[in-house]
C-alpha cells in the first residue's frame, strides 16, 4: 500500500498513524466519555498496553494489508499535541471511525477531520459510498453525520463498551457529497 498523506486543514494535521503515537493514545484515549459508544471489543477498563498492542497489532498491520488507515488528529498550531484519531476502512458497514479526547470535544474539530478523510474516501479512493455505524445515543457523532449530510438507513440492536443499545448506520454517497463540495477545494497534502 502507498504510504499514506499527511492532511493539513485551517486547524489541524492529521498524520498517518505511527507506532510512536501509542504513548499519546494511552493517554487521551482511556476515558468513559470517549469509549462509552465505541464498539463492545474495545476492552474496558483499558489496559496499561491497550494503544501499544492496538497500534502494533491491528491498525498498522492492517494498514500495510490496504484494509485500514488511520491517522493521528493533532492542532495545527502545537503539531506535537494529539487530540484524537481518525481512520478509513475497508469493511462492509463500516467505513469510517473517529474519537476526540474530551478536551476538545465540542468545538467542530472533528467535522474539520472528517472534511479532508471524506475528500480522500471519495475522491482520491473513488470510493461510491461511505457507512458510518453508531450508536444511537452517541448524539454528537450525529450531529456530525447531520451536518455532512448523511442519513440514517438502518437501526439495529448494537454491542458498545457502554452495553447494548441501538446501533445506527448513516450513509452518505459519493454524488451526494461531491454536490456539496467547492470546485476549487483540495485538501491540503
């Protein structure tokens, strides 16, 4: 797979995962407030070496196979200072995924995020749609799907960190996201 690009936006670099960015996932990670509505095989509570093995043994191996890519959300104006991550994968339903530590939680980064990992799902991948799975109470992961213009095509029972509880799939296709894109607008690589 080729190496995947760094992504500048008016606020953030979001840089490809690395092994070295296990010791800041360990920290900001590991909160009820950002693991409650993540999928149920996230283990709670987290272990000591719960980003360790997730870097080194599921995402960057299954980054280097082309079945995900995940890159590390940091601020443009302290890039040493990771806030959350978001990735891209390759599996049916589910094609997409992010987490905020709560710091910043609230104060649009994430939509910034999700505008330039869209872009690259849809333009540069040529992908044709793009499923978001979530649970149903996790509002603010809503509300962004709301605002890129997604809709809620099924509902389902879901398992969560935080227990059983409805799981919605949003969808947004790649006609429908290019529509509302500026011509002249490039994420910055």
């Amino acid at each position: 797979m080729d190496a995947l690009p760094t992504f500048t936006t008016q606020r953030l670099l979001l840089t490809p995962l690395q092994l070295a960015d296990a010791a800041a996932i360990q920290q900001l990670f590991p909160h009820w407030e950002v693991v409650r509505y993540l999928n149920h095989n996230v283990p709670w509570p987290y272990p000591a070496d719960g980003a360790l093995t997730f870097v080194r043994d599921h995402a960057l191996p299954a980054s280097a196979r082309g079945e995900e890519r995940h890159w590390m959300i940091r601020l443009r104006q302290a890039p040493a200072q990771c806030i959350g991550s978001i990735g891209l994968y390759e599996h049916p339903g589910n094609h997409r995924g992010f987490w905020l530590a709560p710091a910043w939680q609230g104060q649009g980064y994430m939509r910034e995020a999700c505008q330039v990992i869209n872009h690259y799902w849809f333009v540069t991948l040529q992908r044709p749609l793009m499923h978001v799975p979530k649970a149903e109470a996790n509002l603010a992961s809503k509300r962004v799907s709301v605002r890129e213009g997604m809709r809620c095509v099924r509902t389902e029972p879901g398992r969560f960190v935080a227990g059983e509880m409805l799981q919605e799939t949003w969808e947004l296709r790649r006609e429908d996201w290019l529509r509302t894109q500026p011509l002249d607008q490039e994420p910055s690589p």
